[in-house]
C-alpha cells in the first residue's frame, strides 16, 4: 500500500494539492471545448469520413477527438507544435536566433518562445482552411458561406491560442510539461470511446490477434519504462582546493545521461510533420490535371502502411537527435565543469571533456531513438503481418509511449516535489 500512502500524501502538502487540483480543472476545460462544435456546421457525416483514412484518424486521436467533433479546437496544439518545430529549425540557420535561444539566458528564451506564438496564429488559420476546404470537397460537410468560413478561420485560431494559453499555465502554475499533458489529456479522453469499440465490434475469430497486440502494449509499457529511467552514469571528480582555513572539493560523484533525453518529444514532432504531405494530397487531389494526379499518387503512397511507418520511424530518429542537440549542450556542461573544478577521470578539461560527452551522447543516444523509432511503428509492422487494419492499432504504440513517458515525467516531478519538502524538515 506504498502508493497509497504517496497519494495521502501528495494531498496533505497544500502547495501540491493545488498544483494537481488546478491541473484537472485545466483539463476539464479543454474536454469542454472539445464539446464545442463551431456555428453553423454539420458534423453528423464526419465519422464516416475519419474512418476511411487513417491520417486524419491519426491527428484526431492527438486533438482528443476536436477534430471529428469540428469543435473550436479542432486543431488542437498542432499549430503551435509546428510553429515550435520551425522555429528550432532555424536556429540551425540563423545564428542570432540560435544566440537569442542559447546565450541570452532566460529573457532570450522568452523572446524566442514569443515568436513561435505569433507564428502559430497564420499556421492555425492556413491548417484549418486547408482542412474545412477539405471537408468540403469531400462532402462531409456542407458548403460554406464566406462569412462563415472568415468565422470558422478565427474561431479555430482562438481556440488553439487558448489551448496553447492553457498549456502554458500548467507548465506555471501546475506540474508537469503543459503542452504534452493536454496531448495526453485528449489520448485517455478517447480510451471509453475505444474500449466502446472494441465490445461492439467483438470478434471471437480474432482473440489471438487482440492478445498479440495486448501482449505488445504490455511490452511497451515496459520498454517505455525501462528506457526512460536508464542512465549512463559518467565519473566525476572535483579537485580539493583551499580556501581560508578550509579544504573544498576533494569528493568523486557522477553525471547522469539519459538514454532518451529527447522524452515523448521526438514522436510529437514527427506526427506533426507526417500529417501535413498526407492531408496537402488530399486537398489537392480533386484538383484535376497533373496537379491532381500527383496528389493522388502522394496520398496512395501515404496509405501504403510501410513507406508510411519507415518514414515515421526516420523521423523520430532524426528529431530525436535534432531535439537533443538543441536542448543538451556538451561544450557548455564541460565549461561549467571547469569552472567548478571538476573533470572526467583520464580527460583533461574543457575542449576534451566536451568531445568526450559528444562520443558519448551519440552512443546512447543510438539506443533511444532506434527505441522509439521501433515503438512507434511496431503496431504498423503488426498490423501488415496479421492483416488486421484500422487506425486503432496502427496507433497503438505511440499512443502508448506518449501515455506512459508523460506518466513517468509526471511522477518524476511529483517525487521531486515531495523530496524537496522533506529536506526542508531535515
């Protein structure tokens, strides 16, 4: 009954309570919205329309299911994980962006983090037109006026400024990274509606399958686990210095190197980039002429579960060492080491240090994006083997590995919490 007496208490330090209170609240806010449809929009012919392609069966899990609803946040965070995605990328190609996010300490940083807002607005309008014009073409809704699709255009943008508004609050004011609880919000908000699915459509012929992909998602729990807490310890040791009377220094310890020091983050960005060529082909397929026909011959090539899944898989390894590369700083941790008088045994300090690191990130970091590379298209490969298709499974695993990593984070940061108020006993 460990846990038990963890949750008392997590419910006893008032501080804590509150942070954890003020998340669910933020969180029923945002299943409200998604409950919201946008005026004048008729959204009874939408399930038939996701059901058929498993993109955009895709992109509504990670909205919580807004997008089938057409609510005011249909669009979820995706514009502004975008805008994110973007404005690191060019930080690799301006290096005054790359000094402002880096070497201007925290008011850079809140500089940078402004742009990407303002970036985010015109992503959110371009994204909902593209996809209200969409429906159109497809029938699943119905012809819109100029006033209302002006209306739709704004009233989606707000609703992603808001969504991103609310994230940034939890990440303040609550516990936890705002932006992938909301993500995870909308995944658990859509497990009544799946289990719903699977007792309706029940298949005694296909037990073996349901239990293969059990035994999986019991697997990636697992995994998940396992990589997310996996360390690469390197030694440590600071040399003894005298200052007035006393001796400084002298003791040995190490410095931890996560095996996925990228987290869920990787996967986010690569579902973002992977829904855009799929839902630009199916856009401009009803186009006529060339146009038209390449866009169909994309969209074919996007259905195709295995150029699909060897792309995703791609992406995450590449963002998973694009995002570390942005986030963790060799060179940087080797000066601060220095400056503290602590070195690598058999290293010498500075330079040296900071490739030694780098030789070492780049192995461990092998490890974690193969990992979650594997993890998010094991259920497509699964899926091709037994024949058994739907969006369902096909996104299984990463639904399960966003699940878990934002669970493990999550209680990472409760524990933290928890022990900070025990040394302040002590």
């Amino acid at each position: 009954m460990k846990w038990l007496n963890k949750i008392i208490q997590i419910f006893k330090i008032k501080e804590l309570r509150n942070k954890i209170l003020f998340v669910f609240g933020v969180f029923v806010v945002f299943r409200l919205m998604a409950a919201i449809p946008m005026p004048g929009i008729d959204t009874e012919n939408l399930r038939a329309f996701f059901g058929q392609f498993q993109v955009f069966g895709l992109l509504n899990l990670f909205t919580g299911g807004t997008l089938s609803n057409l609510s005011i946040v249909m669009l979820g965070l995706g514009p502004y994980i975008t805008a994110v995605i973007i404005m690191q990328l060019l930080t690799m190609i301006f290096p005054p962006l790359e000094r402002m996010y880096k070497e201007e300490g925290e008011a850079g940083k809140q500089k940078f983090n402004q742009y990407g807002r303002i970036l985010a607005v015109p992503l959110a309008m371009l994204q909902a037109y593209a996809m209200l014009n969409l429906f159109q073409r497809q029938g699943a809704i119905g012809e819109l006026s100029v006033t209302l699709m002006l209306t739709s255009l704004v009233t989606v943008a707000a609703g992603c400024l808001f969504l991103m508004w609310l994230g940034e609050l939890i990440t303040e004011k609550g516990i936890g990274n705002g932006v992938s609880l909301l993500i995870f919000a909308g995944i658990i908000a859509q497990v009544p509606a799946s289990i719903r699915e699977i007792i309706v459509k029940w298949d005694p012929s296909q037990i073996p399958t349901y239990l293969l992909f059990f035994g999986m998602a019991v697997l990636i729990v697992a995994g998940v686990v396992m990589v997310n807490e996996a360390r690469r310890n390197i030694p440590v040791s600071y040399a003894k210095r005298v200052r007035g009377m006393k001796m400084y220094g002298g003791v040995s310890t190490y410095l931890p190197l996560n095996i996925n020091p990228a987290g869920v983050i990787p996967i986010i960005f690569a579902l973002s980039l992977m829904l855009f060529p799929g839902m630009v082909a199916n856009f401009l397929a009803g186009a006529g002429g060339t146009v038209g026909s390449i866009a169909q011959a994309v969209g074919a090539l996007f259905e195709n579960p295995w150029i699909y899944g060897g792309l995703y898989f791609f992406l995450v390894v590449l963002f998973t060492y694009f995002y570390t590369a942005v986030t963790f700083d060799p060179k940087a941790i080797a000066e601060n080491l220095q400056k503290m008088g602590g070195f690598v045994p058999g290293i010498r300090p500075g330079a040296s240090t900071a490739g030694f690191l780098y030789y070492i990130l780049n192995r461990v970091l092998l490890i974690g994006a193969l990992f979650l590379g594997t993890v998010a298209v094991l259920p497509s490969v699964i899926s091709g083997f037994t024949g058994v298709t739907g969006f369902s499974f096909l996104i299984g695993g990463t639904a399960l590995l966003i699940v878990v990593s934002v669970t493990l984070e999550t209680m990472r940061q409760i524990n933290a919490q928890l022990q900070m108020r025990e040394y302040e006993k002590f």
